[in-house]
C-alpha cells in the first residue's frame, strides 16, 4: 500500500527548517571539542531542538 504523501510545500517547508545554517554548524563544532563530546551527539541534540521548535 502506498505512503500518503506530503504536499510539496509542507515537504519544502520541513527542509528548511532543519538545514543547518554554516555559523550553527561552526558553533556546534566548537562546542563539542569544548565539551569532548562527539559531534553526532551534538548535531542530535540540536536538530532536536530545532525541530522541536514549533513553526512561525
């Protein structure tokens, strides 16, 4: 049975939502060597929180 699908905007919408800005992703680096964490489990926790966000 096939997936229902979602429309194109809400899809679109979704993605730019958890893109990863190049200064997020700078300051997530730096925080993890700070912290001697690795980085998948800082990019967990903060896409986490992202998406947790609710939308505008």
């Amino acid at each position: 049975m096939a997936r229902p699908r979602l429309p194109q905007q809400q899809i679109r919408r979704k993605a730019v939502q958890t893109t990863l800005s190049a200064e997020d992703y700078h300051a997530i680096v730096h925080a993890a060597q700070a912290s001697h964490t690795t980085l998948a489990t800082w990019l967990r926790q903060f896409v986490f929180q992202r998406t947790m966000q609710p939308s505008p």
